[in-house]
C-alpha cells in the first residue's frame, strides 16, 4: 500500500476534479450540439413547408410566424439563421480554443 503525501493527495485531487470537470463540459457541448443541429434541421423543413404558398383555407394573418416566408423573403430569414449558427459555432470554437490554451499554460505554472 502507498502511502502518499498531503501535497500528492492534493495534487490528485485536483487533478481528478479538473477530469472531471472536462469529462462533464465535453457532455454539455456535445449535448447542446446535437439539440441545435436538431433545430436546425427542424427550421430547413419548416421552411420548405411553410414557403410553400397557404391553402385557401387558411388565411394569411393566422400564421404569424409565416408572413415574413410569404414574398421570396424566406430566403433571406433562412440565411440570417444559417449566419447566426455559424456565427455561434465559431464562437464556441474560439472559446474552447481559448480555455485549452489557458488550461496549458496553467500545467507549465504547476510543473515549474
């Protein structure tokens, strides 16, 4: 049996919990990423339905969400959705890469 010191417990410890911590936030990311890549295919279909033009029987104004469809504008809604996941998608990138760098530099502290 090994018997470890304070600070090798500590050490452990830390280690143990920043696994962790890692392992928990990789589950978010890769949660949230499939339930946005769901919406977005969920939005592409919407689109194609509701670009469609409206039955007779339904009149314009009970479907709010779809006026702005009506008049070649869905292309323009559809691009603004698509910028907008990309302009997330590139932020969470740069953000990971950000804490990735900042945790390296955190071990060469910790090992000097």
């Amino acid at each position: 049996m090994a018997v470890y010191s304070m600070e090798k417990t500590a050490r452990e410890v830390a280690r143990r919990e920043t696994f962790l911590r890692r392992s928990w936030f990789r589950r978010k990311i890769a949660g949230l990423s499939a339930l946005s890549a769901v919406l977005c295919v969920t939005l592409t279909v919407c689109f194609g339905y509701f670009g469609r033009s409206a039955p007779p029987s339904v009149p314009a104004l009970t479907v709010y969400g779809t006026i702005l469809l009506g008049g070649g504008a869905g292309g323009y809604v559809l691009a603004g959705v698509i910028a907008f996941m990309a302009g997330a998608g590139i932020t969470a990138a740069c953000i990971r890469m950000q804490t990735k760098k900042k945790d390296g530099k955190n071990k060469e502290e910790e090992e000097s």
